[in-house]
C-alpha cells in the first residue's frame, strides 16, 4: 500500500468531523480523486415522531424500513 504524499490537514479533519457533528441520522460521505479529498457530502434523515399517538393513548407505530432518497 502505497502511504499519500499528501498528508491530511488539520482542517480538513475538522470538516470532516463538523459534518458528522452536524447531523444526527444520515450520512456523511468522503470524496477522493488522485488521493486527494475534493468533496464532502452529507445526507441527513429526519425521525419524525408519531406525537398524535402519545396523546391519544394508542400505541406507537414502528416505522418501516427506511429507503434513502433517490435523485
């Protein structure tokens, strides 16, 4: 394995790891061209909570499977 001639920045890092901060439920994702990072990209989910089912007394609905987002 060949070791980068680059080496990773402390800034960058700090991106990376604000990106991950950032989000609660998603995705972050690195993007690499000739070992160098030239995106970061992030996808977030949103839980919504079945609030009207707490207050009526039913029972909370399991949420089904979640599918990412198509573009």
């Amino acid at each position: 394995m060949e070791t980068p001639s680059n080496p990773v920045s402390h800034t960058l890092l700090a991106q990376i790891a604000e990106a991950i901060r950032a989000i609660r439920f998603g995705s972050v994702q690195i993007l690499i061209h000739d070992s160098r990072v030239v995106q970061i990209e992030k996808a977030e989910k949103i839980r919504m909570c079945h609030e009207a089912d707490r207050t009526t007394g039913g029972s909370p609905q399991q949420p089904g499977p979640s599918r990412p987002k198509e573009d």
